[in-house]
C-alpha cells in the first residue's frame, strides 16, 4: 500500500438542460490559508470562522476550484473560460484540455470560447505555446472588459500580472473576437447578463433551452458558504468591490427566485447547485441527482 498517488477525483460531470448537454471539467484547484481576508476582506474574522465552522468547513485552510463549463447545442459546441492551459501555476490546475478530451470533444470541435472576464485563471489556456488553444473558435468577450484590460486604466499593483497575460494572450487574438454588451445574445438560448465589479465588463450568463434555465454566475460568488452568508461582504479578488456587491445582490436575488440550477465557476465540483433564500442570507444548496432525472 502507498499514499504516494494523489487521490482520484471527479473531475467531470454532465448533464442535460433542454437539448443542450452541459459538462463541467474541474481544471484544477488551489488550497489556501487565508479564508480571511480573501473570501470576505471586509468581515470580522471570528464572523468568517463562524460561518466555515457552521459549514463543517475548517479554518483558515479552503480549497478554491476552477471549473469551467462546456454547452453543446444543435450546431455549437462553447467553452466559457477554459482554464489555465500550460500556464498554470501549480500542477493542481491546468487540467482542462486533457479532460476536454476524457470528455469526448477536442479543442478543434470548440466554435465558440466565451470568456466571462479578462482574470488569468479564465484567459490562460485561450492560446498554447503562443498559438490559438482553439483554432477554429470566435472568442466571444465584453467590450468594456477586453479596453480595461487592453487600455491604460487605473488598476491596483496585484493586477499588473493579469493585464500582461491578457495583452499577451486575448489582445493578439482581437481579430477573432466578438466584442459584446450585457444583455447580448451570443448564440439562441444564451444570452449574457451584467455582473461588473468583479472586473470592469465581467459577464455572468442565462442559459435556457426547450424552457429549462439554467445560470452561469462566473465568478460571482466567491466561497459558496461564505460569500453567499453576507451579501456586503467583498471578495479579495472583486477590482470594484462596492460595484460587486450590487451585482452580486442582483444576480443572486435572481438566481434564487429563478429556483434554476446555478453554476458558479468557483464553486466546489460539480459546481451546480440551487441558491435558497434564508432569513437574511442566502445559501448553497448542491445539486445531487435532480439533473440527471431530466429528460429521461
Ligand atoms: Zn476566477
């Protein structure tokens, strides 16, 4: 016997929405210690511990997940922020285009990559080895998002390494992109909805087919136990922080008066599940079989 093998895991999950198949690929995950100040900069952390202990969760340590979700329809197979490609940072992400094909599609298959926003774990893998990871996509981004990253704007010193990935990785790949506003339509059924603040143009998406909705949050919510907790708590991560918080009261106001499956791109694997109002807050509830009852 040997511990000297990482642990298996699922790393993909698909389901039906309408006559569109969904699969979410775990790329990989990061573990922290720093639940406080990352999840919630603005929380006492005894508040913060309160809610990880309520949660079965320890604290500080977490585990952070990147999971990107594919949509097949009739005749477009779309990527929505796949991953960190080769540039990952540790050998726990990165995992994206070898379970692309565990999954049974190839990055040649991919008509569209839609990119939620311009972070460096949604825009890593757009090119490999400086050529397209998706040769025969259109890339599909916020025109508002792509002139932040691309303009000369203000942005805090931690976000000098993302705006050098994205001039080197989207900006030379302008000619294959469809600059979009909030409320677009990208192909029939998937339109894209305003969540600005975690980024300047970042998008969350609504998805529906055959009338099942389904919501694609992005990174909306940061820790499905904390940032959901309280709303007015402010994500490490969010570039407009006060601007997050709107957004994020809306989409997830949204999201649980819809009662449709969520799916949150860091959410722990499979990152589907429901949002439940409760007193004041809100709460996470993780999908078990209900999708795969669906379309029987
Ligand atoms: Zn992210």
């Amino acid at each position: 016997m040997t511990s000297s093998q990482s642990n298996v895991r699922p790393e993909i999950y698909q389901f039906n929405l309408g006559k569109f198949k969904v699969t979410n690929i775990l790329d990989g995950y990061f573990h922290r210690a720093d639940m406080h100040p990352f999840a919630a900069t603005n929380a006492p952390p005894s508040e913060i511990e309160k809610v990880a202990k309520d949660h079965h969760l320890p604290y500080p340590k977490l585990e952070h997940n990147f999971v990107p979700t594919i949509i097949e329809t009739d005749d477009s197979l779309i990527a929505f922020d796949p991953g960190f490609g080769k540039r990952a940072p540790a050998p726990s992400a990165g995992w994206y285009n070898d379970l692309l094909e565990k999954t049974g599609y190839n990055v040649d298959q991919v008509t569209h990559v839609v990119v939620s926003h311009g972070h460096p774990d949604h825009i890593a893998n757009l090119t490999t080895d400086d050529a397209p990871t998706f040769k025969n996509a259109e890339i599909v981004i916020s025109r508002a998002e792509y002139e932040f990253w691309s303009g000369d704007a203000p942005i805090p010193e931690f976000r000098g390494a993302t705006r050098k990935m994205f001039r080197e990785v989207v900006v030379p790949l302008a000619d294959r992109c469809r600059f979009i506003e909030p409320d677009a339509s990208i192909v029939g059924g998937l339109t894209a909805l305003n969540a600005s603040g975690h980024s300047a143009g970042h998008l969350a998406f609504h998805v529906e087919s055959e009338g099942k909705e389904l919501m694609i949050l992005s990174d909306t919510i940061a820790h499905y136990a904390i940032s959901l907790a309280n709303l007015e708590w402010q994500f490490s991560m969010d570039d407009n922080p006060e601007m997050a918080v709107q957004s994020r009261k809306r989409l997830v106001e949204q999201a649980a008066s819809s009662k449709a499956p969520i799916i949150g791109f860091h959410m722990p694997f499979p990152s589907v599940g429901y949002i439940e109002k409760s007193n004041n807050s809100y709460e996470w509830r993780p999908a078990t079989y209900q999708l795969n009852l669906q379309d029987d």
